[in-house]
C-alpha cells in the first residue's frame, strides 16, 4: 500500500469516518488513510470535518502500519529533506515565530531556522509585531535555497488560500433572492452588519424598513437575529448587500384603493424641502405638497412656517402607483377660504400678479 504514494502527494477525497482522535480519509478500493484529529480542530475542541466532507491531504508516510496524511507538515519534526519536499509540492508546515529581525521575523521549522517578512505575515487583521512572537503558525515556503540555508515563509499565503476557500463555499451558500437569517455584529450610520457563517454582509438603512428611517440604530441592535432577502451577491469583490424591506408587504399595492383621487385624510409631514412638504400617509406611503399649493408666501422658507411630525389635513389630488407618488393639496379651512374670498371681492387678481394673496390663490385652484 506504501508504495502507491510518495511523500508529499495531494490527494483530495472524503471522510470516511471521525473518531475521538483520528479522521479515517477514503482511498478506494476500500482503503483507508488518516489524518491526526487535532489538525482540524479549533482552539475550542471543535472538529471543522464530518463524515462525508471533502478534503485534502499530503501523503506524510507510513504510521504504525497505516497511511499517515496530513493537511499541514509538523515543523517540530521537519527535517531538510521534508522541507524541501513541502516546498515542491506547496504543502503547508507548522513554524514557531522566535523573533523580530530586520525586515520580519525569525521562524523555526524542524532544526532550520526560516524567514518571514512583514508582508507575509497575518493577511487582513493583521496584528502587533510583537503579538507573534512565540506563536505556532502555519506556512508556505515560498522559497528553498543554497540546501535549505535559505528558506522564505508566508503566512499570508495559507490564510489567503484559506479565505478563498471560504468565499467559494459562501458563494455556492448564499446567492442573490434567497431569505437569510443572520446577527447583527455592528451598527453604522449607514446600516448595519449582519454575520452570515462569519462573513459580514451589510444590511443598508434604507433596506431595513419601507417605513422612512434615518438610524438603524434606532431599529436594530448588535446581537440581535434578523431575516432578510439577499438583493446583491458580488463575491468576487465580496460584497454582500441585505434587505428586509423585500420581504415585508409593499404599501403601494394597495395605495390606489387605500388612496382614491378626492380623498380627504390626514398626514403627517415627514420631510421639508424647498419646493414643498412631504407628508406620509401610510408606513411606506408619502405624498408631496407642491410650494404653490401651500397658503404661503413665494419664496418662503418652509422649515421656518412648517417641523417635521406635525399632523396636517390633505386631499389626494393624483395618484400613480407604478411610479410611486402621490400629489396633494393642503385642506383649506372655513377660515382661510373666508379670508381668500374677502380678499378677492377687494383685489383685482387678473393684472399682472404684483398683488399676491396665498389664500386667494388656494381658491382659484
């Protein structure tokens, strides 16, 4: 059976079975190799493979009889000959950061001593040079000279490699339209972060609800579970978009029942800008008041006559539901109408406008 791999060979196969310390990996021909349990288990005891999981390994050698495979090279016993097959074959070996040196650090894998620049070591979060110091790592060696005197490790390259893996998986998990449930991590201004199987995807504030918000914040909290559509998926650049307005009731559905043309109701305004007032007639459902309809004077600053918040009676004037919007006119009071018709029985309106009335001009609308 020896004689079938070389040290150094990759396989890529499935687990046969999981014991309390060993993975038992399917050679066919109902073989088996294994692999030492304690390579894929965290920091927490937790084994990352099942039964049935793909994986791959390096042929490591005979063991007790068996065929020894192993995801990573066990630098404490790494000998010359070992690291430079690791180093042609591209397979992982384990190192212990020793020091800092000019330009990175100082490794020990097996009896040789290597090195590690700056750059390759950490990938994204990278951390304090000191931090490293003492600590067992995994490594590529990315390059083997003059017999093993000269020896280049990265780090970055097993982490980077490991983060790919990690996107592909993602990727075939999670794809654009499909409902997600996932925890909040972190809340910015503009949205929030939510954990899907360790990968961050953002939830926008203006996904979060149809209603109009302006902190998520004031909506979400870390730590808290959501469910959400996925609307973007662009793995390639990872960025990962959510939102939970899609799976609620759209409002305008029913906006053009709810709303006929004529109809007299009660809003409240909801945003002030200089050609008019936004009035929300319904969670998701806004209307506008156009300046001209408003019983104001021509160039008025509207946020020094109207706030946001306050109720206002309106009569819905048109309504278009496919492109969202609804215009209105303000409800003229008893009083206001009786003003605009005294003030017309003593003006002549027809002349060239110099003379202005706001509520004269509510009524010949």
């Amino acid at each position: 059976m020896k004689n079938l791999f070389e040290p150094g060979q990759l396989v890529e196969t499935t687990v046969a079975a999981v014991s309390s310390d060993t993975v038992f990996i399917d050679l066919g021909a109902k073989s088996e190799g294994f692999i030492d349990k304690s390579e894929l288990t965290d920091t927490n005891g937790n084994c990352s493979i099942k039964e049935g999981d793909s994986v791959k390994a390096y042929f490591a050698g005979e063991k007790n009889g068996e065929l020894h495979f192993t995801v990573k090279l066990n630098g404490q016993k790494a000998g010359k000959q070992t690291l430079e097959t690791a180093f042609k074959n591209g397979i992982p070996v384990e190192g212990r950061v020793t020091k800092e040196i000019k330009g990175g650090f100082e490794v020990t894998v097996g009896t040789s001593r290597a090195f590690c620049p700056y750059s390759q070591m950490g990938y994204r979060q990278k951390k304090e040079p000191a931090e490293y110091i003492g600590e067992h790592l995994t490594f590529k060696i990315q390059e083997y000279a003059n017999n093993g005197r000269n020896i280049v490790l990265s780090n970055r390259a097993v982490l980077e490699e490991l983060a790919n893996e990690k996107i592909l998986s993602l990727s075939k998990k999670y794809t654009e339209g499909m409902t997600v449930t996932g925890t909040v991590k972190s809340i910015e201004s503009y949205g929030a972060f939510v954990d899907l199987d360790g990968f961050q995807a953002l939830l926008p504030v203006s996904e979060i609800s149809r209603e109009r918000i302006h902190s998520a914040a004031g909506i979400l909290k870390t730590g808290q579970e959501v469910t959400a559509k996925i609307i973007k998926a662009d793995w390639k650049h990872e960025r990962v978009s959510l939102s939970m307005k899609e799976l609620e009731a759209n409002p305008w559905d029913s906006a053009q029942s709810q709303f006929p043309a004529g109809l007299k109701t009660e809003g409240t305004i909801s945003r002030i800008a200089d050609f008019g007032l936004f009035v929300t007639l319904a969670p998701g459902i806004d209307g506008l008041i156009h300046i001209s309809k408003l019983p104001v004077e021509r160039n008025t600053n509207l946020k020094k006559v109207y706030s946001a918040g306050t109720k206002i009676p309106v009569i819905i004037e048109k309504i278009d539901t496919q492109e969202k919007r609804i215009s209105l006119s303000p409800v003229v009071s008893n009083e206001e109408e009786e003003n605009a018709r005294e003030y017309l029985s003593l003006h002549d309106t027809d002349d060239s406008g110099e003379t202005y009335s706001p509520f004269a001009a509510l009524l010949k609308k």
